[in-house]
C-alpha cells in the first residue's frame, strides 16, 4: 500500500492485471502483438518493464499506458487519472 494506506498507480495496474487471470507474460505477449498490428514497436510492454511499473513506482511511458488500457479493456483516462493527468 502506498501512502495512507492508499494503492499506488502500479499496484492497482497489478490487481486489474490479476483480475482478469493475466501473466506479465501474457500481457507482453499481447501488448507486442498490439504493437506488430499497429506497426508501432513502443506500444510492446516488455516484463521487466511491467514488473517495475507494478512494483518500483516506475511511470508507465503515454505508449505504455495505451498498450495497457487496451489490454485489460478499460478507458486510457482512467489510467491517466491514476497517474494524476
């Protein structure tokens, strides 16, 4: 938990993760055929890098964070919005 007892942005990405019964490795998987359909290579989340947003505060890139929103089907802006934009 992060302040207050309060979920950081990355812990609540790991529980919709886990929600929906996905691996880190599954959502590379599918983030880097998201990125091969789209022909945009910085739309492929990569498991350690995954791993350090859920873990390690690290702030998911825009590209990222639209991979993501597709992946687990949820709005990007509410993403964002847990990122404080």
């Amino acid at each position: 938990m992060g302040k207050r007892g309060r979920r950081t942005p990355g812990q609540r990405l790991r529980a919709l993760r886990e929600n929906l019964g996905l691996t880190i490795g599954e959502v590379q998987r599918r983030t880097q055929r998201l990125a091969k359909v789209r022909n945009a290579p910085q739309l492929a989340v990569w498991k350690s890098r995954l791993s350090d947003i859920e873990t390690s505060g690290r702030t998911p890139s825009i590209y990222a964070l639209s991979a993501l929103a597709q992946t687990y089907n949820v709005d990007i802006h509410e993403l964002l919005r847990w990122y404080g934009a």
